[in-house]
C-alpha cells in the first residue's frame, strides 16, 4: 500500500474521530477519493487503535480519576471519578446492543453506500446547529444526571449510520440537555473510549480468522502512530476553541460535503 495513502487514511481517522463530522464516512470515502482500493480491516482497526490512545492520553487525569473511582465503587463510596465512570457506563447499552444487532444479522456493509453517508451528513447537521444555538451554556458532568447520560446513550444509535457522526448526535445531545460545548465534548470523547475499544476488539477477533488482513503490520503500525498524533491535535484544539466558536463551523462544513456527495451521486 503506497505511503501517501496511509498517511491520508490516518490523518483522516486521526482528525475527524472526535469532531461532530463522521470519522467512519470519511474513512469510507477516502479510497474512491483517492483512487485505490479499499485500506483492508487492519488499516481501519489500526487507525482506530491510534486514536484511542490520544484520547486516552489527553484526557489521562479524567482516566486516573475514573480509574480510582472505580476502586472506591468497590467500597461504596462514590467519588467524582467514579460518578463519571457510572454516567459512562449508563450511556452504553444502547449501542451496544444495536451494534450487536446489526453485527450479528450481518447488516453493516448496508448502510455504507454514498447515498446514505450524503443524506446523514445532512440531516444531522441541523439538530446540531440548533441544539448549540439555543441549548444553555451550563451544565458541567458534575451536573449531569444518570437520566440524562442514558438519553445522550441512546441518541448515540444515530452514531451507527455512516455520516450521522458518533461524536456529532453525542454532542448535539448533550447541548440539547444543557451541557456547556466543552463539557459536551468531553463527555463525547469519554463514550467513545469503550465504544472504540469494543470496534476494535471485534475487529480483531474478525482479523484472527481471516486469511488476509488486508495490509502488513508494519503498514498498521504507521497508521496507527499518525492516528495518534492527527487525533490529539484535533482534541486538543477542539477543545481550546470549541467554547467559543461554537459547532457552526463543522455544521457549515456537513452541509457542503452533504452537497457535494449528492452532486457526485446524481453525476
């Protein structure tokens, strides 16, 4: 697999995982925009993998915290770490529950057609231009409830249609209940520890009893390094700016990549 291509398909999964824009059509339309065949499963786990381990990293005191949370749940007590690894926890059933579904019945593949990706793009861009512009700008994780944290889980669902955006109807949800921009984002980037590390867990145990991965280890690997350092940069900007920019900007951009996958199509 040519250099140029890895690097692409990394800063492609490193940038757009944690921003409101489809990380997974993106990465679906990467090789026809590029002319090539498709990355094979290696590459996208691998790439998945990196970006992981930048959200990890980033958020490493929200993890220490959680980590030792846990241990106090064990005792009883709840701290704040602990508090935020039962908001997590209350959010994920949802999704992986339909996400076993259409793994199990084989439907996946189904909803990555151009068609799809384009009309998800769109439609979930207004929600999120509303939920930002007139959501309130208060609410912090520390306020969230266990109510709320399951209504942004199951709003996650959306997330399994290409182009609908994992980190975008996670986000809208969370301003639509209140949550400041960059409490919603944090809580975003959060959920999306255990659902990515489940992705790839499947993915691996998928690769395992494959014949060909699709790509050399050596090629994950780069991957997976340039998906690291693609996605930190996006966390960490995102979430310097996000407060006061807004989400209109990845809105404006939705709409034009909506657009332009229908002009593509109807060409």
């Amino acid at each position: 697999m040519p250099l140029i291509q890895l690097i692409v398909l990394a800063l492609v999964q490193g940038l757009t995982e944690f921003l409101p824009i489809s990380s997974s059509a993106h990465l679906i339309l990467a090789p026809g925009a590029l002319g090539v065949e498709d990355q094979g499963p290696l590459i996208d786990v691998m790439a998945h993998a990196g970006s992981l381990v930048a959200v990890l990293v980033y958020f490493w005191r929200d993890i220490f915290d959680v980590a030792r949370g846990k241990l106090a749940l064990l005792t009883g007590r709840i701290t704040p770490g602990g508090r935020i690894a039962l908001l997590v926890a209350a959010s994920m059933p949802p999704v992986f529950i339909f996400a076993g579904a259409l793994y199990a019945f084989d439907l996946v593949d189904a909803l990555r057609s151009p068609a799809v990706i384009a009309g998800a793009t769109l439609v979930f861009a207004v929600p999120l231009w509303l939920a930002d512009r007139y959501g309130k700008q208060t609410g912090t994780l520390e306020t969230l409830g266990f109510k709320d944290a399951a209504l942004i889980g199951i709003a996650q669902l959306f997330a399994l249609i290409p182009g609908a955006s994992r980190s975008g109807v996670t986000m809208t949800a969370g301003r639509a209940l209140g949550l400041k921009r960059s409490e919603s984002a944090r809580f975003s980037m959060l959920m999306a520890i255990p659902v990515i590390a489940a992705f790839a867990l499947v993915s691996v145990i998928d690769l395992a009893g494959a014949d060909d991965a699709g790509a050399s280890l050596e090629a994950g690997l780069i991957v997976a390094v340039l998906s690291f350092f693609a996605a930190w940069a996006s966390i960490a900007v995102m979430m310097k700016l996000v407060d006061r920019i807004g989400f209109l900007p990845f809105v404006l951009y939705r709409l034009a990549l909506g657009l332009a996958l229908i002009g593509l199509i109807i060409l």
